[in-house]
C-alpha cells in the first residue's frame, strides 16, 4: 500500500498530537528524548549505504515494536554537507585536563 502526501500528513499529525499530549501530561518523568538515541547517518553521495541505513533503522523500529529491543528514539541524521577542518593537535586537551576537578 502507498500513502499519499495527505495521508502520511494526517496519519502523523494524528501520532505528534499524541506525543505532544503525553509530554503534557508526564512533563516531570520524561527523560531527554536523545540520551539513548539510536542515531543513524544519512551519507549524500553514497547511494547504496544511504539504503542499507535506512534498512537498519526499519529493522531497528521493527524490533522495538515487536518488544525484542529497548523502545528509544531513532534520529536519522543528514550527511554534513561541508568538510569541517580537523583540530591542531597540540590544540587538543588531554582526557584528564578536560574532565579534571580542582580540589578545594
């Protein structure tokens, strides 16, 4: 069966109003959406990977609907389009500099 724009529209107008009103309703219980995320990358040039991720995200969804794997949220993430520049090294702080505390 294939959805037409307007019934996809609908049908997830239909789920966000029932998310929204869940949020409403257990503001003090739920955690941040992304802390578990399974968070799945998107490649723009790389067509037959591009498919094989958005195979494993159905796989994922399907596992999780069946109860054979934790519900938690699935980000599907664009490719970045730019190249971003790499750190200098010597920029770079080690682990125990970033995460040390001064003691009092």
């Amino acid at each position: 069966m294939t959805l037409t724009y307007e019934e996809m529209a609908e049908r997830n107008l239909k789920l966000i109003e029932k998310r929204l009103l869940y949020t409403a309703n257990c503001l003090g219980e739920i955690e941040a959406p992304l802390d578990r995320a399974q968070i799945i990358e998107l490649p723009r040039n790389d067509p037959e990977l591009l498919e094989a991720n958005l195979e494993m995200a159905i796989d994922i969804a399907r596992r999780m609907m069946a109860g054979k794997e934790e519900m938690r949220p699935i980000v599907l993430m664009p490719e970045v389009e730019e190249e971003l520049p790499r750190p200098e090294p010597e920029k770079l702080e080690s682990a125990e500099e970033a995460f040390s505390v001064q003691s009092t």
